[in-house]
C-alpha cells in the first residue's frame, strides 16, 4: 500500500490537571487509505469525539504525531489549522451543519466564496443528483428532512474535496432506515470515488460496510 | 459579504428594523446639523461677508459689538490699510402704513467701505438717507425706490440697491452709511468725527502705540464665538449630536452583541468547516456597514425633503460638507460597534460549539 491517507502515531490527550486529569486519549495509533470507510465505535465518553477534533485540527494532541498524506502538521498556529480544516477535512456533526440562512446550493456556493473561486456549478450539480437532492436543492435547511439535512452535509463536505471525510455520529439525529441510507451512501463515496472515511458510531448495527473497524475504550483504540 | 447580505435577505424584518433605528438617529443628527449650521449662518454670516480679520472694540463691551460705543475719530489708534468703522441698529424695516414690516439688522459703514456690500440690482449708496438691503429682504416684498422706515424714528429712507442674502444676529441686514444709520437710531450726534461707531473692522492692522484709548483688539474667529447665544447654542446642538453617535455606536454594537452571542454554535460551526473569525466579522462588518449606508442615505434624503418643507423662519441650512462628515461619522460608529463583537467571536471555540 501507499502512503496513509491520515494517521495518528502515539496520540495521547489530556484535560485538565492532577486529580481531575482526564485521559481522553491514550498511545492512540490509526490510518486510513484512500478508498477506505473505516468506523470508530465505543461507548459514550470514550474518547471517539476528541480523536475526531485532533484528527481535524480543532485541538492539539498532548502527545504524538498526525500526518496528512505522510506529511506531519508540525505548524500549529490557529491560522494553518483553519487552512487546514477548509482544505483538506470534510466534517459532518451529528445534526445542525447547515447555515439556517443559506439554501442547499449556497451552501455550496459559500465554499466557493471563502475559497475566492467560481462556483463550480457542474461539481455541485453531480454531487447533488448523486445524493438525490437535485430537487432540494433551492430549499433552506428548515425545509428539508433530517435524512435530506444530513446528505446536504455529506455534499457539502465533500464539495471542497477533503483528503479525509470525518463524519461524528452522523446517523444520531436519524431513525434506523434512513441511518442506514447515510451510512450506504458514506461507504459508496469511499468505495466508488476512493475517498477517505472516518465515521464515529456507538450503533454496533450500522458497521457493516465498513472495512476497517477501530474500538475505543476509555481512550484506547484497537483495531479489531 | 455573501454570508453577511445573504443573512439579511433572509432575516429582512430584523435588519429593516435596526436600519430604521439607525435611520431616525441619523435624522436626527442631519436636522440638529441643520439647525446648528442654520443658527451659525444667521448669526455670522454678514460677519463672514467681510472677509476681515480682526475688529476694534470698546474694552468695557465686553467684546459685544452692540454694546460697545466708540468714536469715529477712535481710528486714530489704529494704523492699517483697511480700517472701516461699523455701527448696528436692530429694529424693524416699514415700508408706508406698515405695509410690510419685518425685524432686520441695520449695519452702518462708510459708503465706499470694503463692508460695504456689493449691489447685484440696483446701485450703491451715493447720497443721504440711502439703503441697499439683502436679498432675503428683497423676497418679502420690498423693492428698488421703496421708501421705508426703521426703528422709532420717523424719517424715511429710500431702497436704493439689493445685494445677495446675508444676515447677522438672526435677521436679514440693510447697510446705509454712517450718519444715516446715526440719524435712525437717534444718536446726540449724527455728523463729524464725534458722531458714534460699534467699532472698527480691519484687514491687516495694529494699534499705533501702546497708548490706544479705550480700544481693544479682537481676531473675527474670537469675535464670533462671542456673538450673543452662539456659543451657548453650537455646544448645545453639536453636544446632542456628538452623544447621538455614541448612541448609534451603541445600539449597533448591542444588537450585533446579541446576534452574535444568538449564533456562537453556527460560528463554531463555520470555524469547524474552516471559515475562520476573519469571515464572520467580515460578515457582520458587511451588515452594519450595509445598515449604516442605507440609513444615513435615507435620512439624507428625508432631511432634504424636510428643508423644502420647513418655515422660512426656521433658521435651517445643509451645509453638505458637514453633514458629509457626520455621515462619515455615524458609519464610522456602526462599524466600531460591531467591531465590539470581535473578541467574542474570536473565542468561540468550535470543539465547544459542536460539543
Ligand atoms: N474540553 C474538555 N475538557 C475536559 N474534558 C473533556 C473535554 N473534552 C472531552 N473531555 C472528556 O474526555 C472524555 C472523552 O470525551 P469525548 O471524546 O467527547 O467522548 P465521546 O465522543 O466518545 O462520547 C470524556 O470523559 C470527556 O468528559
Ligand atoms: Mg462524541
């Protein structure tokens, strides 16, 4: 294989100090390659959520190494993380991605405007008729399903062409059929278009497509 | 700016509202503005006429030309090329069975003084019991050959020129020469050396000796802040519009406070996407500027239309540089209230948002 996609070597993250340190991470080590969906699962306050904010640059780790493309994010400052986010990380949260005042294809558009570019009609256009949003597309978010909100957020993360797709619970605000959609679509996009998929879950029943699978315990990760 | 107009045109309601705050406060900053540069023009605007540079006061006056009571023969003390002596009457300007009467300031200079005004119909005065009268006068009726009275006495004088609008003290000024303006006011002595003045207006003068009567020097600038009211007036008026922009600075900075502190989980959420402070203050920047502009523009145009409407009696002028630089001003103030939201954006933490 080639170089990881993303990895984390010896990650370790700590809150706070003496008695009331926490050890949110532990010696983690994980990597993902292009084309793989790769689930993170474990129970709540596991530490799934703090992998994720590390993996995305929203904090530091206390310890260890992240390497993007082989590339250590030695630069820290706030600025190159921001950068870093917008170019190279798709991030989908749990629910509420969306800006409430912007239709489905401004959304888009904004990426555009922050990235001083054209908006790039056609991409948006291919990313939404192959999330079935075509007709959504001029709607608000309040208008729109939870199952649609999140598919929104999907496009709308993959639209600036992320190396890594990082998505936290995307299915919690979802009931069982249509977490099972987002969950196909999310392995289609890995599988089909050779994306790099992080997805974090508690739900046991929405790994099967996944063909990596990370377990976390109290901040320590195994693969299984 | 996308995420700041784009924001608006979807919540219009709450931005129309704040624009209409916005606008009633600049609104009211342009007619206090009016109002104040309308009372300053009434008051200066003969004295601004005279293009001098300073004035010769009797020192007890209390440099109010008015009050001040001097001699012809007091220009003795002086040495200058232009120095011209002036004399004030207040009263009202009658034209036969008080047809038309109307309160004026009556100003007396030699006949070929450099304050003396230059006619534009009409012609200057060149014998006894002359006047040339402002234009503002000239628009309530009065005309060329008109003769007319002012203050108690009976005699008459002739309208003999009209000059362009000026006024002093708040009312439209005639000139005349000096005897004439001592014959109407009734002074003991109304011909020589000995008759009357107010004072001495000059161009470039200085006392010949230390030895100068009772004469003080006074510059114009002086000499205006210390016409009767004026001061009192301006600081009044431009104290209210000055508290009026920290009251616009304020309202602004209050509301994008609370819209902010409304949004700080959408802002964490742009900063997740990496959309960092820089475009969320850009964005809100984008709305009070947008806000500002529409305000003081529509507050413009509101107060130019009230100045159309307003009574002539209300002393009312748009000095367009001024209310220029109190727009620039009240945008200024829009801008510095919503920079207040700065640092509060910039904490935002996104892990915290989103957690
Ligand atoms: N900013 C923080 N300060 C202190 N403790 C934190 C912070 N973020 C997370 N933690 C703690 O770290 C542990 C892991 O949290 P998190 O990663 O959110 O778990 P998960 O997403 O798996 O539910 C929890 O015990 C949590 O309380
Ligand atoms: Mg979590």
């Amino acid at each position: 294989m080639t170089t990881p996609t993303l990895s984390l070597h010896q990650v370790d993250k700590t809150f706070g100090h003496g008695r009331t340190t926490v050890h949110a991470l532990k010696g983690a080590d994980f990597e993902i390659y292009p084309g793989q969906f790769v689930a993170i699962i474990g129970p709540s306050g596991s530490g799934k959520s703090t992998f994720l904010t590390i993996a995305a640059g929203l904090q530091t780790p206390t310890n260890g190494e992240i390497r993007l493309n082989g590339v250590p994010l030695t630069s820290q400052s706030e600025k190159s993380r921001l950068a870093y986010r917008f170019n190279e990380i798709g991030f989908i949260l749990q629910s509420s991605n969306l800006i409430p005042f912007l239709t489905v294809t401004e959304q888009l558009r904004l990426v555009d405007k922050v990235a001083r570019r054209k908006f790039q009609q056609e991409h948006a256009q291919k990313l939404l008729t192959e999330f079935g949003l075509t007709k959504v597309s001029n709607a608000y978010p309040s208008e729109l399903s939870g199952g649609e909100r999140q598919r929104v957020a999907i496009v709308r993360a993959l639209y600036n062409h992320p190396s890594v797709l990082l998505a936290d619970e995307p299915t919690a605000s979802l009931d069982v059929a249509r977490s099972q959609d987002v969950v196909a679509r999310l392995a289609q996009e890995a599988h089909q278009h050779h994306k790099a998929i992080i997805m974090v879950t508690h739900n046991q029943r929405l790994i099967g497509d996944c063909d990596v699978v990370y377990r976390i315990e109290d901040g320590v990760m195994s693969k299984s | 700016m996308y995420l700041g107009l784009k924001e608006m045109a979807h919540e219009k309601l709450r931005y129309t509202l704040l624009t209409s705050v916005l606008l009633l406060i600049a609104l009211v900053v342009f007619c206090l503005a009016g109002l104040a540069s309308g009372l300053a023009y009434g008051n200066r605007q003969a004295v601004d006429a005279w293009q001098a540079t300073s004035i010769y006061l009797n020192k007890d006056a209390n440099q109010n030309l008015s009050a001040s009571q001097l001699k012809l023969a007091d220009d003795k003390y002086i040495t200058g090329n232009k120095v011209e002596p002036i004399a004030t009457l207040s009263g009202t300007l009658r034209t036969k069975n008080d047809g038309l009467k109307t309160s004026i300031s009556a100003l007396g200079t030699a006949r070929k003084s450099f304050l003396m005004p230059k006619v534009t119909s009409g012609h200057q005065i060149d014998g006894k019991n002359q006047i040339i009268i402002s234009a503002d006068i000239y628009a309530k009726g009065y005309r060329i050959g008109d003769r007319v009275r002012i203050g108690t006495t009976d005699k008459t004088v002739k309208i003999v020129g009209v000059y362009a609008k000026n006024t002093y003290s708040i009312a439209p000024t005639i000139y005349t020469d000096v005897t004439t303006l001592n014959q109407l006011r009734s002074a003991p002595i109304t011909s020589g050396d000995n008759q009357p003045v107010n004072g001495f207006v000059t161009r470039r003068s200085q006392f010949k000796t230390d030895q100068h009567g009772e004469l003080e020097k006074l510059t114009i600038t002086k000499f205006i802040q210390k016409l009767p009211g004026y001061q009192a007036q301006q600081l009044t008026l431009n104290t209210m519009i000055y508290f009026l922009f920290v009251m616009a600075l304020a309202i602004i900075g209050i509301f994008m406070f609370i819209l902010t502190l409304q949004k700080q989980a959408l802002f964490g959420v742009l900063k997740v996407q990496g959309i960092g402070t820089k475009h969320i203050l850009a964005a809100i920047l984008t709305q009070s500027m947008v806000m500002a502009i529409a305000g003081i523009a529509l507050g413009l145009l509101i107060t130019v239309g009230l100045a159309q409407v307003m009574p002539a009696a209300l002393p009312f002028t748009i000095d367009w540089l001024q209310m220029g630089i109190y727009s620039a001003a009240l945008l200024v103030a829009a801008v510095l209230g919503a920079l207040l939201s700065w640092r509060t954006i910039a904490k935002i933490d996104p892990v915290v948002a989103i957690g």
